[in-house]
C-alpha cells in the first residue's frame, strides 16, 4: 500500500508527516535553500513513490550541496533527519523501541562498515561493500523469515539427502 494511501486511510502517517518537516527544517538550517530543496524533493519523491525513493532523492539534491565531500558534523546533522525520517512508521509497530532499535543499529552498522573501508580503499569499493553487506544481511533475514513462519517445505531436507 502506499504511503498516501495508508495515510488517508488509517491516518497513521502522522510520524512520518512530522518527520519530514523537521528534516526540512534540519537541512534549511545545516545547507541553505538547497537543504530546503532537498527536504521539498524527499517529501514529493516519499508522497509519490514511498520512503527509499525519497531518500535518494533527498540525497541527490544533497549531493550537489557537497561536491567537494562533507566533513563529520555536517554528516550527522544531515543524516540524523533521514534516519528519524526512515524510522517514524516504526511507532506503530508491536514493539516500536525494538523496531527503532534495530532500524538504528543497522544504519549505524553500515554507516560503520562505509567508513572503516572508506579509510583504506577507493570509495567505490566501500560503497559496494555496504551494498554487498546489506544485500546479505537483507537475504539471511528473508531465509530466517521463511524457517520462522514455516514456509520452507519439510521434504527439502530429506530430497537433499537422497542418493
């Protein structure tokens, strides 16, 4: 469902409506007008299209705000809003303090893991590093979801051992 359309229907979007504005506000103050702008582009892409395409867009209008890099405490007062922003629709979850705590953790993780080969190697290699480490984190936790709701069949086991 999106994210207008759960809005409107269950008016649960709040959160994420209050998030927006403040990252709007967070960039305003931390860019200038392009921050304003990045903020305008995240809430349009995050109406029309849902969360991950606004925060590229977001992001890609921040680009151009740092051509030259960005140093650490402009990096945390921008990302900090994106994170809240990414984090909202969690509030309504059966455990919100855990889904927050995870969703956090994990943004933290791969800001880490960036970083840390950042340091060492080419940024396209620690890009790709993240990518890759997300990709595996994302498919172990579809592999546990499967195990967990039952939906892996009980022969798949015994098929594997026939000769």
């Amino acid at each position: 469902m999106s994210a207008a359309l759960e809005s409107e229907t269950t008016g649960r979007d709040w959160p994420t409506i209050v998030a927006l504005v403040v990252l709007t506000v967070a960039l305003t103050v931390v860019v200038g007008v392009l921050g304003t702008v990045a903020g305008l582009a995240t809430a349009i892409a995050w109406y029309v299209l849902g969360t991950p395409y606004a925060v590229a867009a977001g992001h890609v209008v921040l680009a151009t705000a740092f051509p030259n890099g960005i140093g650490l405490e402009s990096f945390v007062l921008v990302e900090l809003p994106f994170v809240v922003f990414v984090l909202a629709p969690t509030i309504w979850g059966t455990d919100p303090l855990r889904d927050g705590a995870v969703g956090l953790a994990s943004a933290v993780g791969l800001v880490g893991i960036g970083w840390i080969v950042a340091q060492s190697q080419p940024l396209w290699l620690a890009a790709a590093t993240v990518i890759l480490v997300f990709a595996l984190a994302a498919y172990t936790l579809h592999r546990y979801e499967l195990v967990r709701l039952g939906l892996v069949p009980d022969d798949y086991a015994a098929d594997s051992h026939d000769t």
